[in-house]
C-alpha cells in the first residue's frame, strides 16, 4: 500500500519543485549523459 502511494507523491513533489528553474539545465544533462552513452556503446561495438 505504500508504494502507489509514494510513487504518486514523490513525482508531483519532484516536479513542482524542479520545473521552474532547472529545466533546461536537467535536459541538456540528460542529453549529454545520452550522449556519452551512445559514443561508449559505438565506440565498444
């Protein structure tokens, strides 16, 4: 029973509480660490 309710929290709190400001910044990190990610994979295939 706390699960559902945790995740059904957690998320809101998250969002409110990152949306204003550090949105751009979380998206170009999580685009770079996409990023290194993809080089790493080519770089071992």
């Amino acid at each position: 029973a706390w699960a559902p309710n945790f995740a059904g929290s957690a998320p809101k709190t998250n969002i409110v509480a990152a949306a204003p400001v550090p949105e751009p910044t979380t998206v170009a990190a999580l685009g770079l660490g996409l990023l290194a990610l993809a080089r790493r994979r080519r770089a071992r295939a």
